[in-house]
C-alpha cells in the first residue's frame, strides 16, 4: 500500500500538478494583470474591513483561521525535508509556486464568497463544493471533492501535523519511541477536542490571537539568525538560485528534484489552487467578494514568502549544511542549536507545538464545512460530537505513524483536491474576472463597494448578493 501511494504520489507531482499549478497561476497571473502585486495596498485595507454584525466573521478573522491552517509544521518540518531531499533550489521553486498561486488563491476565495450561502443563524458558510455545484452544475463532483478535502484535512494533513509536533521532542532525554509519541498525542487530540466542542466561533477566536503572536516571534527569531551569521547570506542566496537551475538537480530523477520538492512543500504550505482556503474566505461578512480574495493573496504571501522563507534562511544560514539523514525536525534543531546553544530546539519545539495546534484547528474548521455540505444541514449535537471524538482520535493515531506513508498519504489526496478545483476556478474564472473589473472601477470611480449578482451577469442562482 505505501509502495502505491508513493507511486500515485509521484505521478501526481511529477506531470500533473505542476501543469496544472504554473499554468493556471501564470493564467490567473495575467488575466488579472499581476493582481497581487498591482493591488497590494487595496490588500492590507482589505484585511481591516469590518462586518456590519458584529457576530459575523471578518475579514481579519478568515484571514487568521486560512492562515491557520496554511502556517504549520509544513512551515518548519516541511521546509526542512524539501531542504534535505530537494536541496537549497527547491527554495526558488516554493516562491515561484506562491507568487503565481497568489492569483489563483484570488480567483478561487473570490468564488467561494460569490456563491456563498447564509445560514438559520446568520452565518455564512461556502467553498468549492458550493460553487461547483451551483457553477458547473454538479452536485457529483461537489461530493467528491468534498470527500477528499475530509480525507485531506481531517485525516492526512491532521495525522501529519501530529506525528511531526511529537518528533521535535524525539531529541529529548525523556524521548521514548514505545511510548511517549503515543502521551504526547493523547494531550494534542483532548486539547482539540476541547476547541472543538466550544464550536467554529472558539475555532476562529483561538486561530485569531495565536496565530499572529507566534507568527511575529518566530519571523523575529529567523531573523536574529540570519543578521548574526548575516555574511553566509550572499553564498546562501548564490545556492538558491544556482541549484534551482541546475539541468542535474531538475531533470536527474525528477522524483527527488529540487522542483518536486518546492512544488510539493510550497503547496502543501500554501495551499494555493487547492481549494481548502475558500471554505473560511466563504464565512466572512464583506462588502465585495474580491475583497476577501485579496485578503487570500496575503495569506499565500504571509505562509511562503514570509514564514517558509525564515525557515529556510535561518536554517541554511546555521552554518549546517542539509543532509538526507537530517531530513525532518533534527535539521532544524541541529541548525538552531548550532546558533542559539540549547534554546535553539527548545525555541523549535515551542514554535510546532504553536503551529501544529493552529493547524488542527484550522483543518477541522475547513472538515465542518464539507460535512455541513454533504448532510445539507448543520449536524445535530449528537453528529458533531461523536465526529469530534473520532477527529480527536485521529490526531492521537497520527502521532505514532511512519513520517514518509503520512507525507505520500497527505499529498496524494491533495493532489486530487487540486485536480477538481484547479480546472473548476479556471472554467468559473470569468465571473471573478468580472468581480475583479467591478472593484476596481468602483474604487477608481469613488463609489460604494457595495455589491449585487447582476454587476456581473451572473447567470446562476445565488443565496447572497441579490
């Protein structure tokens, strides 16, 4: 079985997705004439939009619970095994991935917010399931990709975050392979579940104060780092760029190249194209759909860009050159420790413990929406709990599971996530287009942002924006 998803795995990232990924973000890219760099101001102003009802959810908070689950242990685990396996050229490749999925993450959170529903209690809810269905007209499809982004986020993605938050303590004195991953996921899955019977509003609070706190601390620690070893920075960057290129390093065993590994890591961080971020994007209250595509754009920025690449510079700045056998958590203790002494892998665990919890969270809050999709109704208490229990549990047999049959599970469904939304956003591309055209010339002309269906011709029946 690991032989075949690992087979399944390589196809899928070795052909597939990366025509599908940098073609259709480079599609994006132009057809919204460089959207996220022309419009990175209209972005930041995005994110400070405030709902009229002060219960809805805002922009800021959406932003924070995608954030969520996009900043986790693939931002510190996941760079690191693309560093190890992929070289210092698979950096190049994660950027590339995050500036042409920047405008894919602005086509399809502008969907999910133009076909988004409002519920009995006046929340909103969404995502590709939702304009699939009402877009392409396929409720099949919807179901299907429904099923993977469970399959995706509630087991995969959560498994993985769990066995990598127990492996940073595997340096440890007290570290016990028999059991102390099993103690360490049991306090993971009940501290979840204990969100998670507090429902999506304590989801969003918890997600909405953790995330930028520990995203600032670790950013600032990355850079102490690299301002103190700051003369490796030149031949760092020589390495990068020089080994992105590298015709052996690309094309000798594409499996293993530095373009596997950066489209692999990139998405797996980022997300963009895949078609998880839209369901939190879809909750949010605001004016004008791009308005929430844009807030997108800076999330995709915020989790590569930013986040991945302090990783990335505070490790390769360390003086530790990346080898296969430090592939995973020791690259990075072993990398830290060799700059900050003993409060390095200390810092290190510390940073997964934060991202690994904000990525459980997020992932599940992402399973409710699909679950609220497939039962075409908010699940009775009952549902929810014992669904909550079996997530939780979930989380607690992740922690003492093989790294490599968690990574090939992870990114082969979703792959098969990317392959039904990818194609869909770029069919439904054109009423976002037109969204997109909308905003800008009510911004350019002073007008309300205030915005109805028919400002596009949308032809199919919505539940907002009437």
């Amino acid at each position: 079985m690991g032989e075949l998803i690992s087979n399944i795995n390589n196809a899928l990232y070795g052909y597939i997705l990366i025509v599908l990924l940098i073609a259709g973000g480079l599609y994006f890219t132009f057809r919204t004439k460089f959207a996220q760099f022309r419009l990175l101001k209209a972005q930041f102003k995005a994110v400070s939009e405030k709902p009229s009802d002060e219960k809805s959810i805002s922009s800021f908070q959406a932003l924070m619970v995608s954030t969520a689950s996009r900043v986790g242990t693939g931002n510190i685990i996941g760079v690191s095994t693309a560093l190890c396996l992929g070289g210092f050229g698979s950096v190049f490749w994660m950027w590339i991935i995050a500036i042409v999925g920047g405008a894919s993450a602005l086509i399809e959170s502008t969907l999910a917010q133009i076909y988004k529903r409002k519920g009995a209690d006046g929340s909103f809810y969404g995502g590709p399931a939702y304009y699939i269905e009402s877009g392409l007209k396929s409720r099949g499809l919807a179901v299907i990709f429904s099923v993977f982004l469970i399959l995706t986020y509630g087991f995969g993605f959560n498994m993985l975050a769990s066995y990598n938050l127990q492996s940073t303590f595997s340096g440890y004195s007290f570290y016990n392979e028999s059991y102390t991953p099993w103690i360490i996921g049991l306090v993971i899955a009940v501290i979840v579940l204990y969100c998670l019977l507090g429902g999506g509003k304590r989801i969003v609070k918890v997600t909405g104060f953790l995330v930028p706190v520990m995203g600032v601390i670790y950013v600032a620690v990355a850079l102490f780092i690299i301002f103190k070893n700051i003369y490796m920075l030149p031949g760092v960057l020589g390495r990068i760029f020089t080994e992105a290129f590298n015709s052996k390093a690309i094309f000798g065993g594409f499996s293993g190249s530095c373009v596997m590994y950066g489209i692999k890591r990139g998405l797996f961080s980022n997300e963009a194209g895949v078609g998880s971020a839209p369901n939190a994007s879809a909750s949010a209250e605001v004016k004008h759909p791009v308005t929430q595509g844009l807030v997108q754009i800076l999330s995709v920025f915020i989790d590569t860009l930013l986040i991945c690449s302090a990783t990335a510079f505070m490790c390769l700045c360390s003086g530790i050159e990346p080898t296969a056998e430090l592939s995973g958590a020791p690259y990075v203790q072993a990398a830290l420790g060799n700059v900050l002494g003993a409060f390095g892998p200390v810092f290190i665990t510390i940073a997964m413990i934060f991202f690994a919890f904000t990525t459980l969270l997020g992932n599940l809050f992402y399973v409710d929406q699909c679950i609220f999709y497939l039962t075409k109704k908010v699940p009775g208490k009952t549902f929810k709990r014992i669904y909550y229990v079996i997530a939780s549990l979930v989380i607690f047999v992740g922690s003492g599971l093989s790294a490599d049959l968690l990574w090939n599970i992870a990114d082969v469904t979703m792959g098969a996530m990317t392959i039904i939304n990818m194609p869909a956003i770029i069919i439904l591309s054109k009423y976002a287009l037109r969204a997109l055209n909308d905003f800008e010339n009510k911004r350019r002309e002073g007008k309300d942002l205030e915005f109805r269906a028919s400002d596009i011709d949308l032809p199919h029946e919505v539940d907002w924006w009437k």
